[in-house]
C-alpha cells in the first residue's frame, strides 16, 4: 500500500512514512493508493467477527505483504481489546453503535490505539524519539494520550483550547504525565490545529525532531475508524435491508473513513452528516458552497469545528463532484437547545442516556427517516460515554449518571498543563523547551 497526496496523486510514499510524517510536502492530505475494492462477499464473511478480527482481516487487505501476519495480528489484537456494539432501540429501525467501551471512553480510542500499535511495530527499527502533536476539541486528546501512554520512543504533546472541554476531558489530557504533555491554549480549537499545522510546515523543527500527528490529518488515525462501520453492519445485515449511517461530525475524518469502507464494497446506502451550530458541510451539502468560518462553542464541544481538515479527504472520495457527494450524505444541524430536547426525547423514548455528540446524530438519523419516508435500518454512532459530559447530562436530564472506574478515578488527580496564548512561536518556545 503506497500514499499519495490530495494535491499530487502522482508522487507516494510508504505507509511508514505516511503514519510518521502526518501531511505531504505540498501541504496536502495522504491517501491510501490502490484503495482495495474487496466486494461484498469479503464483507459478509467477516462481518460476525470481533473488531479485533475485522481490523487484521482490513489490514491484511491493505497492507499486504509489507507486514507480516503475526505482526499484523499482534498489533490488531493488541490496540482492541474491546468491541464496538450496535444497541437496537427499535429492532430493524433505529440503533446506536457504542463506541465508547475502550480505555477513554471515546470513538477516538480505536483509531489511537491502532496508531500506537503501528508506532511501536515500526520505532522498533529506529533510534530517533518520535513527538506527537495533537489538537483536540475534547476525545481525541483523552484518547490519543491513553493510547499512546509510555509508549517507548514516543513523546505526546496535546494542545486543547482553555475552557473547552468538560472537566473529566481535561482530566485525560493533563493526569497522566510521563511522555505525554498539555498544553492549555487561550483560544479556539480551530487556533490550536492552526499551530499544529504550521509547526508540520516549520523547517527548523522539522530539521531538528521527528514530528507525527495523531490528529485525523493522519490517515492512519482515520484508516481504523472504518473498521467499526464493518463491525456495525456485520450485526445488522440479517436484516437485508438498506443500512444508513449518521455520523456526528466535527473534524469529518470519522465520516470519511465510512465512506473509504463502503467504497472498498461496504454495502452502506447513505450517510448522514450530523454537525451542531458549526454547520459549513451541512451548508455545502444543500448550496454547492463549501466556506470554513471561525468555530462556534457548543455544548457538543468535541464538534466545534470550523474548518474541518478532512473535508479535503472527503471531497477528494467523491472525485470533488458535489452531486456525488450530496447523492451519497444528507446533511443536518442543531443548536444548543435543540440538542438538550434531543437528549430527552431518547431517553424519554427509549431509555437511553447520551452525549450531546451522540444526541446530535441519532436527531440527524431521524430526521433523515422522516424526511425520506424509506424503509432502512438505521444507525447513529454513539461517539462518547454520557458521563464524560456528567454535569451536563445530569442537568438535561435531571438524574445521576454513572461514572466508569476508569474514568473516576481522574477526579481527584492534580491537572498539569503548559498554559500559552493562541500563538505559534510561544508554543514553539514551550515544545522545544520540554522535548529538548
């Protein structure tokens, strides 16, 4: 498997090189070339399996021979030691698959613990430390700073916005300590990807460190997202009917990994793209326009997005034909108010407890049933246990919510952050001063 860039498919790299140097020389994104087409029947026949099985049985698929079996199945089995099920609240119609039962508690958790694995099989052959920039809106740096936690040869530095993320988020990205770092930023997630991105584009540091992303500009964060959707289908396909995804976007990298497994013959019908009031893809999908603006803060915050960087991988799946494209995603938001009433009517209706991000796509699943009138199985991604978003739930829903050991754990830890302004060379200064 070789990968090309977004704005030059004519010159690839390796997948080591891919997973170890985030984005391309010209500032594109990576994508996997040839993209397998592994038809239907592959997809039947491995559907009932564990994610853990379903990820060796992908990544031999686009891995080849470049890595041995037994690798590749000790990395697959080692990042999930968990499983990611469809829980149907109206057999046949509408289910939520939870993703959420791995160490942080987030979608995030597959794709980081998959990365990490391939890390430590590759920084086996080298001698030079590999540092990690990452810019979370909330999971992601919970999730990548887990899965990477005394990784060997790997330091983590975590950039996330101040007053952004809920207090059990903000626990996960500045307890751990060892090799990984947070940094606090007077800013905006869309300021803290904007510093990430120049520092890939900074010669000096390049020069000097090994820099990686864990971000989703990595397609080896993306890759293993898919993985999931497989899983998903595999136990709602005795229904032999259409299957829709709605997806809770923020980023957009979890949407583009559905769409990379159905074009390599996943039998998904349609995507929903669910988004709150950081609507620019929605926008797109009904007026052809696609116009980033600055993010807007939510009470889905890991979705406060408002120049998504996969929307370039996404576009690029569709030959960047806008009627492929809203042939194949409808697009729904919601605002603040909208998604607490969302909270409700699930748990009114159903029993069950969500996220706000949650929320958001099973209200953007619905809609779209509605709207349509067809007959499809229906399945939102639960992308985060409620009780990271406790205070809120609790409010919303005026009753306790429960929180896991795993996470609870982190009340009581001392947070340890870097805290700088939304600006690059201050960063700059502070990374260098804590990896050198």
């Amino acid at each position: 498997m070789r990968f090309y860039s977004t704005n030059n498919s004519q010159v690839t790299v390796s997948a080591e090189q891919a997973l170890f140097h985030s984005m391309p020389a010209d500032k594109g994104l990576y994508m996997p070339t040839p993209l397998p087409y592994l038809g239907v029947t592959f997809f039947q026949n491995i559907a009932s399996e564990s994610l853990a099985d379903i990820g060796f049985a992908l990544s031999q698929a686009l891995f080849g021979d470049e890595i041995g079996k037994a690798d590749l199945e000790d990395i697959t089995h080692n990042a999930f030691s968990f499983d990611t099920p469809v829980v149907e609240l109206e057999p046949g119609k509408l289910s939520v698959l939870e993703l959420f039962h791995g160490p942080s508690l987030a979608f995030k958790d597959v794709g980081a613990r998959y990365m990490a694995a391939l890390m430590s099989y590759y920084s086996k052959r080298k001698d030079k430390e590999v540092n990690i920039l990452v810019a979370t809106s909330g999971d992601t740096g919970g999730a990548v700073a887990m899965g990477f936690h005394n990784v060997p040869g790997v330091r983590v530095s975590i950039l996330y916005p101040s007053g952004r993320v809920s207090d059990l988020q903000e626990k996960q990205l500045t307890t751990l300590g060892g090799n990984v770092q947070a940094f606090e930023v007077d800013g905006s997630f869309d300021d803290c990807q904007a510093i990430v991105k120049q520092a890939f584009m900074d010669d000096e540091l390049n020069a000097n460190l090994s820099l990686s992303s864990a971000n989703s500009i990595n397609i080896f964060r993306l890759i293993p997202q898919g993985f999931y959707y497989v899983s998903a289908y595999g136990q709602v396909k005795k229904y032999n009917r259409p299957i829709v995804f709605s997806t809770p976007s923020g980023n957009f990298g979890n949407l583009s990994a559905g769409v990379m497994v159905q074009q390599m013959g996943l039998p998904v019908d349609h995507f929903v793209a669910a988004t709150n009031l950081n609507y620019v893809v929605p926008s797109y999908i009904k007026t052809g326009i696609y116009s980033p603006q600055s993010s807007v803060a939510t009470i889905s915050n890991a979705m406060d997005v408002g120049s998504p960087s996969n929307f370039i991988r996404l576009a690029h799946l569709y030959g960047d034909n806008y009627d492929r494209f809203k042939n194949n995603i409808s697009g729904y938001f919601y605002d603040d108010e909208e998604t607490r009433a969302g909270m409700k009517h699930f748990f009114n209706m159903y029993n069950y407890v969500s996220c706000p991000h949650t929320a958001i796509g099973m209200m953007g699943l619905e809609a779209y049933i509605r709207d349509t009138k067809r007959d499809v199985v229906g399945i939102a991604l639960a992308t985060a246990h409620p009780s990271k978003f406790k205070s809120l739930v609790e409010e919303v829903l005026e009753r306790p919510v429960d929180v896991p050991e795993r996470l609870a754990v982190l009340a009581d830890l001392s947070k340890r952050s870097i805290r700088i302004p939304a600006q690059y060379e201050v960063f700059k200064e502070s990374f260098l001063h804590t990896v050198l």
